[in-house]
C-alpha cells in the first residue's frame, strides 16, 4: 500500500517519529521540567534540570508543534495499526531501524 506516495515503512516511520516528540512532551510534563546531559570536554558530564511551572507547561501543550503531533497521531495510529497486523515484517523492519539508533 502506498499513501500519496509514501510507502508503509515510511509512514511507520514518521509515525515513529512523531511519537518520540509527544513522548518528550510527556516526559517533561511529568517530571514537571526539562533534564538534559552535557558533556563538558575534558571533565565529563553534568544533568541539568530546569522545573516548569504549570502555567509554562500548559503553554508547551497548547503550542502548535504539539497540536500537530497529536494530530498525526491521531491520524497515523490506525494506518500503523493495520500495517502491523497484516504486514508484521514491515512494522519489524522499520521498529529495528530505531532499535539500532538507541543503542548507538
């Protein structure tokens, strides 16, 4: 199947995307903050954490980045859905692809 030109793995693939955005997105909500690692050469690394307060995550989750994302969520989950069902390989191949990124 393709859609508009794009293949099913890589609307897997986007979808794929898409989802580590809003994972971030909820992540800093529930820790209430941002946390970041940051390699200072020759000393090693510091965690840095800056608390939010309500009002700026509310507005984080009005932006219209995050709008979008959950627009494509809402509209990729099922096609994803069915891919997985009836062509598992491709779900697999693209689901390894991002496997192999997060241990590198």
């Amino acid at each position: 199947m393709e859609l508009h030109g794009l293949t099913n793995e890589e609307i897997i693939f986007i979808y794929k995307i898409n989802q580590k955005s809003i994972d971030t997105y909820n992540l800093i909500v529930e820790k209430k903050g941002i946390y970041d690692e940051l390699e200072i050469p020759e000393m090693g690394y510091i965690s840095v954490f800056k608390n939010m307060t309500d009002d700026e995550l509310d507005i984080m989750m009005e932006s219209e980045h995050y709008k979008m994302c959950v627009q494509i969520e809402n509209k990729l989950a099922p096609v994803v859905d069915m891919i997985e069902e009836t062509l598992p390989e491709v779900y697999e191949k693209v689901e390894n692809i991002f496997k192999k990124l997060s241990e590198e």
